[in-house]
C-alpha cells in the first residue's frame, strides 16, 4: 500500500477517534449547561462548548489533510503509469 494512503487512513482513523471524544465532551457541556445557574451562559458550560468547537476544527483539518493526501496519491499514481508507459 502507499505510503501516503496509509498517513491518510492514520487521519481518518484518528479524526473518527477524536469525533467519539468530541461528542462525549458536548454530553457533558449540554449536562453542565442543564445543572448550573445561567444555563449556557455559564463560563464552565461556554469552556466545554469552546472544546468542542476547537476539537471539531482538528477533525475538520485531519479529514481535509487524509483526503488531500489521497489525491495526491492518486496523482503521483497516475504520473508513474503514464511515465512507465511512455
């Protein structure tokens, strides 16, 4: 397998992790939010919501970054068989 499809798949597998952990740390800013005075405007539930956002923002560059590296596999793919066959 390429070199850079196993990087991209590494990513997608990485981002897939950190989408779990996301999603488990908005449960817990929701519950916060729910339980404490001020609803979300709490400064510990705008945090957690702060978290999430930035660790969506990671997943969303991992995810571009394996599908950039995919197509440029595919490319380098590509200019290998035309060179070879030429």
């Amino acid at each position: 397998m390429n070199r850079l499809v196993r990087i991209a798949l590494t990513l997608f597998i990485s981002a897939s992790i950190l989408i779990f952990l996301v999603l488990q740390r908005l449960q817990r800013a929701k519950e916060a939010a729910a339980s404490l005075r001020g609803g979300t405007h709490n400064p510990m539930a705008e945090s957690e919501f702060q978290m999430v956002y930035i660790g969506m923002g990671i997943v969303g560059v991992m995810l571009a970054a394996g599908i950039g590296l995919i197509i440029a596999a595919i490319i380098k793919g590509r200019q290998q068989k035309l060179d070879s066959d030429g």
